[in-house]
C-alpha cells in the first residue's frame, strides 16, 4: 500500500475531518456583526530607525562561530548593517559605543515553523474536543479577514523582537485569497525582521487542497525583489499525510523551479498512527534534499533516518506543542546521531502560550537528557547552535545569519547577565540555555537597525498591537464557540 494511499488513516482522524467540514458549514450561521470586517485603525510600527555604526563593548560574545570561538570580553563592530569585526579593544572612530558590560552577546535567535497569523488566539486551545486546536484554529480561520491575519503576525513579530528572535519563518496556513499573504507580508516590512515566509494553503486540516501556485510568481515578485535579504519566499505544503503524491510532487516541482524553500508537517501520529509513512513516501518521490524542512516528526520509522541525513533534510521541532497536542516527544538524539540538522521551532502560540526561545532551548535539552537517562546526553553548546546558526542552515541563510562573525548581517541579541534570575555569573553558554528569559534581553539587532534597546521596543506601539489583538478575539470568539457547539463537533484524538 503506498504511503499517499488514504485508507492507512485512522478512523479518529477521518472522523476529525468530517466533523470540521461541518463546523465549517455551521459557520453560515455566525451572525453577521462576528463575521465584519475589522475597523480600519493606525499603523502598529513607525519609521525604521535608521542603520548606523555601533561598537558594542565588553560583552561576553558567543560568536557561535567554530573559528572565532567565545570571548570573554570582547567588541563588535557593526556598520551599514554588516559585522565589520568581532574582538577585543576593537577601536572604530565615530561609532555609538554601546557598552555591553555585564551582558552576554549572541546571534539573534532563529525560529523556523510558527502560525503566526493564529496569535491572537494565544492560549485559545481548550481542554476537550470541541475545542480543541485543530478545529478551532479552522474554524477561527474561516471568519478571520486579512486585517486579522496580520494582527497575529504582528503580535507575533513585537514579541519575537522583545523575545531576541531576529528571524521568524512565518508558515502561513491561513490564506484563502492572496490579500491575505499581502497583509502578512506587509506587517514582515513595516517590522523590518527576518524571516521566511512560508506561502501555504487556506484551511487546517483538510485534505488535497494544494496551495496556490498561480499567485507564487506575483508574490515573489511584488514582495521579494529587493528586500535586502530580509524576506525570503517559500512553501508550506500539506504535505504526503494530508495531498496526493500528484499534488505533493506539483508543489515541491514548482517551489524548486522558482528556488523556494519548501516545508510540511510531517510524523505527527494525529490519527493514532504510531509511525508516519511520510518520510518515505517523500524519499521514494525524490521529494527530500537540503531545501526541506521537516515539522515535527515525532512518530517517525527507524529506517527514515539514512534518507533524512543523506539528502540533507532538516527536521524543526516544537517541544512544548509536540508534547501539548500529544504529537510525542521529539527524537532529538536518534536525529542527531545520524548527522541530521535539527533546529527550533515556536510552532503557534495558541499552544504554546508564548514565543520563549529561551524555553524552548532548555526544554530540548532537558527532553534529549530524560530520554537517554543522562544528565550528559545533549550538551547547552549543542541547543544554542539549534537555535542560532542551525536554524539559519534549514532556512538556507547561514550566509548572512546565525554566527556573529565578520562579513555576515549584523543580527545581534544583547542579554543581560545582572538580572537576578541571572546572577550570579558562571558559564555564558549555561546562562542562555538554561537560566535566561525574554526580559533579560536588553538590545536586539536586526540587520543593524537597533529595533529594542534598554529593555523597549523602538519602533512598535506595543499598545496599539494588543488593543488590535483583542478587538480581533472579542469579534470572533463568541461566534466561533457558538458554531463549534451547534456542530456538535466531537474528535477522538
């Protein structure tokens, strides 16, 4: 039976499937005041403050870097956006010293798979099956307009920034016509991150619908033509346990002809399916290789690993929604022991709760470690570089991003090392893995634009964000709710 074969699914999940197309359908009913359209309000963001030359002083600087290695108390010199040197007593006439005493400086954290349209839902994921995430983040989907897509993106984006991630990859499943992908990428250039914007498809949980490829070439070129670096333009697909091998092979064919990166969920058992197919039905389509990455995958075959390592696939984990939703728990060591690059993911805050990359670092370390039974299994070194330079491998950008080193973007993150849930001062590397939070993050650069600075974002009404963020729920919410329970919506997970 091939892999794509859609008998091998669960009754469970068949039986999901069917309950979200009528919840869908009960959205008829949804009185017409949920369904308006978002009121028209201010911009979230300025002006981008402005590149300059900077020295930052007497940081202890995790280069992550193999070559540069780790200083003590060293300098970072940065203009026109680019590192320009990293070492001791640097000197640069003219530049802003910013003195970085006391304080640990780090790539800018990287993030590789979040649904950041669905934030404004944080914490929405209820504790039965009617109101679970999967179907109410189909059926928030289903009512929101592209002015509420892009209030979760910028949610999402203020907090990143706050958080020190300086790249996102926004895998945007919420598109149903292509002016929601313009009000989403619209909010990445007003913020002025990095990211990788995932083009994906209209709907959670349903089965061969493909994306839309006709709008790929207009977005590519209306959105991404000269953005410096700071978007790329990818996919993200439904992928083998969800579309045809037709469709899947139609996607990764037209992703590959405009050189987009491709992504899909993969392995995740949510119909009680201990081990995916997906792997290898990807392997045997000639569908993996070092432009894909892989979401997920905690239920995967043993014999899935030679393909992954041989065709340079990466695998992006989200521990805490992983473990949430029941997914399992992520085989970090089985992964890393063959070589494949794994990196970090937020996956969507309306499980997750937040965007703490700092968590999520010391929960992968602490899954790894509980899983072999040894204090010693993943070492704080190893997660850093998951969350730095082997995120910027999977999103292919380890050109620009993910080390601090000479000639690279300047994306620098500055934490504070004398917060007292920081003090007192013993290992760097310990300290960022294990101790710190996104409030101990003082100074966060971006293509070397300072966009948070003393603790406080630069350019972003945060007010305004959450004020948006709220209206959005309290138009939807009750409505949502009240189709879920008329649908009589009930999921055997």
């Amino acid at each position: 039976m091939s892999a794509f074969d859609p008998m091998r699914r669960a009754i469970s999940r068949r039986a999901m499937l069917q309950h979200m197309a009528v919840a869908s359908a009960a959205l008829a009913a949804v009185p017409s005041r949920v369904l308006a359209q978002a009121p028209a309000s201010p911009p979230a963001t300025t002006a981008l403050p402005a590149r300059g030359e900077y020295l930052i002083r007497n940081a202890l600087v995790l280069t992550m870097d193999a070559k540069l290695g780790d200083l003590p108390k060293g300098d970072i010199h940065v203009r026109d956006g680019a590192i320009v040197a990293v070492g001791p007593s640097l000197q640069a006439a003219g530049a802003t010293v910013i003195d970085a005493t006391n304080m640990i400086a780090l790539p800018g954290l990287i993030d590789t798979h979040w649904h950041m349209w669905g934030s404004v839902a944080r914490n929405m994921a209820g504790e039965d099956s009617k109101t679970g995430y999967f179907l109410f983040a189909r059926a928030v989907g289903d009512v929101f307009t592209p002015e509420d897509n892009a209030r979760g993106v910028r949610l999402s984006l203020a907090e990143a920034i706050h958080s020190g991630i300086t790249t996102v990859h926004n895998w945007a499943h919420n598109l149903p016509r292509p002016e929601f992908a313009d009000a989403e990428l619209q909010a990445h250039v007003d913020f002025g991150g990095r990211a990788l914007y995932g083009y994906g498809y209209a709907g959670v949980g349903m089965t061969n619908q493909p994306i839309n490829l006709a709008d790929l070439p207009r977005v590519q070129k209306q959105w991404f033509s000269d953005r410096s670096g700071l978007l790329t333009l990818g996919i993200a697909s439904r992928g083998p346990e969800s579309n045809s091998a037709e469709i899947c092979k139609r996607e990764w064919d037209t992703a590959r002809q405009l050189g987009l990166r491709i992504s899909t969920h993969i392995g995740t058992g949510m119909a009680r399916v201990k081990q995916s197919q997906g792997v290898k039905a990807l392997a045997e389509a000639g569908l993996l290789g070092p432009d894909v990455i892989l979401v997920h995958d905690t239920n995967y075959l043993p014999e899935d690993l030679e393909p992954l390592a041989k065709t340079g696939t990466h695998i992006s984990m989200s521990p805490y929604t992983e473990m949430r939703t029941g997914f399992g728990f992520p085989p970090i060591q089985p992964m890393l022991d063959k070589g494949i690059n794994i990196c970090l993911s937020v996956d969507t805050t309306v499980l997750a709760g937040n965007c703490d990359m700092f968590a999520i670092m010391k929960a992968m370390q602490n899954v790894a470690n509980g899983a072999k039974q040894s204090e010693f299994a993943l070492s704080p070194r190893r997660v850093l570089e998951m969350a730095t330079i082997d995120g910027a491998r999977a999103l292919g950008i380890e050109d620009r991003v993910g080390t601090l080193t000479p000639g690279k973007r300047a994306d620098i993150v500055l934490v504070r090392m004398d917060d007292l849930n920081m003090a007192p001062f013993t290992d760097g590397v310990r300290m960022i893995v294990q101790a710190a939070q996104p409030a101990n993050v003082d100074t966060v650069f971006i293509d070397g634009r300072i966009l948070k600075r003393g603790g406080r974002l630069q350019h972003i009404d945060t007010a305004k964000i959450m004020a948006d963020a709220t209206e959005t729920m309290g138009r939807v919410r009750a409505g949502v709710e009240k189709v879920l329970e008329r649908s009589g919506v009930s999921v055997v997970r």
